[in-house]
C-alpha cells in the first residue's frame, strides 16, 4: 500500500465523478499513472466506476478497511490487503521506530499466529490488526496490557452488537460458549525496560460459520452468526480504539491501584472464568484448580484440588 493511493481514495471518497486530469494534477502525476492507480484500487476490491469524460467516481465500500475511509481514534494505520500476520509486520515496524499508536492492519491473514505457537485462522470477514505501545512502565506490568484489551475488545463488541461475550483468562473472548477473539502480546524488553509491546488482535466479526475451517466451526463463532446480522469490522475497531485507550492511559498512569480499583472489577464482571473449577495445562502438566483471583500483574490465582494456592501466568485454563 501506498500514500498515492491512499490519497486518492480520500480525493474520491466523496463519491462525486473526478476527471483523470484533475485527479492528475492533485496528485502530480500523468493520467496514464492516475489509471494505474485506479487499476490497483480495483485490485483490492475497492469498486470504482468511469465513464467517459466525466472521469471517475468510487461506490463506497460497505465496511472499509482502507485508512481514509477508516479512522481509528489514536491510531495511524498501516493497511494491507492481504499479509503473512499482522503481528509480524508491526514488530518490524516498531524495530524501525514507530510510533505507539501504529496499528498493522490486514483483510486478510495467510499466517496468523495465535497463542502457545497455535496457528490463527483469519480469512476475509474477521479483523486482524496490532497495535504498537510503548509504556513507560517497568517490563513486570506489561501482562496487565491483554487484559485490558480483552476488556475493551468485549466492551466494543458490546457497543457495536448489544451482545456481551465473556472473557475467559487470560484474554480470550466467547460468546455461547465458542471463541469469538484472542489476543496475542509480544513484548520486547531491554534492560529492565520495555522497548515496544505488539498487541495482536483477532476479532470474528462478518465471518459465516461456512467460513471457518472444518476443524474449528464447533469451537468458534463471529459478531455476525451470534447476532443474526450484518456487523461491520470498521465499527468494532473504532469501539475498540476508544475503549483500550481510555484503560491505556489510566493504567498509564494509575499503575497498580488503577489495575486493582479501577479496572479489576470491570474485568471481573466479565470474567467466564474466575470462580469456576477449571484445568490448568501448564508446562508438561495439567491439574484440576478453582480459579480464586486475579494477582496484580494479571496473573491468576488457583487453589489446586490438593489445596496448594498457585500464580498461573501462562497456561491454558479450561472450565471443567
Ligand atoms: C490466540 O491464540 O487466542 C491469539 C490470537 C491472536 C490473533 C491475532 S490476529 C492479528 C494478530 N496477528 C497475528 O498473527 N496474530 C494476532
């Protein structure tokens, strides 16, 4: 993708008729180049009509992706039609220097990576993006970051639906009992400081249960299918952005006390797995727990069945 073609999808946006020329002379470049780039929006599935002289007019996409038609609160994003993952692409970016804020973004994914070296499926419906952050707290705070993405991911599913999904530790979402986003954290750390965290973001949102792979259409499930109706990915990620932001800046700020005070019980509240008899697969192991809490770097706290209180931080839990 590039700033040509973003530009001129902003000079069309409007939806009224442009000649090559004009579009010509705003971008400074000849009409042939102007039709090369019209060409290459039509590649991305960006429908755009010409007729004769009166030039060129584009038909607004349903759900656009595409940055000038997009708009994200406090992001700038890098769009692609299609990428290996997301998350790859942002971790390069913030080895460049980008910015907190930089968001990857992608219709499709033909490598997603999820949790534990799991793969992520991610064809055309769903939204794929990562975010780059760049806190100034210390590297032993930076797992209490998927957890407030998992709260504002639910809260923006919530806006945009009316559905509520719950948030099954440490930050999957689900609806009726099937995955409907997972979250992935890759943080990179020097020196007792976090040089820049990628938060991967998978969201189902337009997908039909035909969609998804045989192997995980029981397991999973979208915005769209639970709801019955068309949701579109633009809305639920600017919900998004809203709502990780504002939980962003006061942990940003309030640390700790904020984590504990402010957010935990909006966590809680959502929680599909605090107060249940779960297990716990860690490592080579697996035992039988009740999940009791939630530490305050976001770890959880189990009493397994032999009665031993542990601290999980990275493990699949399941409700029993
Ligand atoms: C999980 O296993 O639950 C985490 C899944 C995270 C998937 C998202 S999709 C966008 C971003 N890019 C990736 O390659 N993965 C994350």
């Amino acid at each position: 993708m590039n700033t040509l073609n973003e530009t001129l999808v902003s000079l069309l946006a409007g939806g009224a008729y442009r000649t090559g020329e004009e579009l010509g002379a705003r971008l400074g470049v000849s009409r042939a180049a102007v039709w090369k780039q019209i060409e290459s929006l039509r590649g991305l599935g960006i429908a755009i009509e010409s007729a004769g002289k009166r030039g060129y007019r584009m038909i607004p996409p349903d759900d656009p992706l595409f940055p000038p038609l997009l708009g994200v609160p406090g992001c700038v994003v890098e769009y692609h039609y299609e990428i290996r993952s997301t998350n790859a692409r942002a971790a390069e970016l913030a080895e460049q220097g980008a910015a907190e804020g930089t968001l990857a973004l992608a219709e499709i994914q033909t490598g997603g990576k999820g949790r534990r070296g799991h793969e992520w499926s991610s064809p055309l419906g769903g939204l794929w993006c990562s975010l780059i952050l760049r806190p100034r707290r210390p590297p032993a705070d930076a797992q209490r970051a998927p957890l407030i993405a998992a709260v504002a991911a639910a809260q923006a599913c919530e806006d945009v639906t009316g559905l509520r999904p719950g948030v099954k530790w440490p930050n999957d979402l689900v609806l009726n009992g099937r995955k409907l986003c997972g979250i992935l954290l890759e943080t990179s750390v020097e020196a007792e400081r976090v040089r820049h965290m990628v938060m991967g973001i998978g969201i189902n949102v337009s997908q039909r249960r035909e969609d998804f792979p045989d192997a995980l259409r029981d397991s999973v499930t979208s915005l769209s299918i639970e709801s019955g109706a068309a949701v579109k990915r633009g809305e639920v990620l600017r919900a998004f952005a809203d709502r990780f932001w504002g939980w962003y800046r006061g942990l940003e700020s309030g640390g700790g006390e904020f984590f504990r005070e402010a957010f935990m019980p909006e966590y809680a509240s959502r929680s599909v797995t605090l107060g249940r008899e779960v297990s716990v697969a860690a490592d080579a192991q697996t035992y039988a727990a009740r999940a009791e809490a939630i530490g305050e770097s976001g770890e959880l706290i189990v009493r397994a069945d032999d009665g031993a209180v542990r601290s999980v931080w990275a493990a699949d839990v399941s409700v029993r």
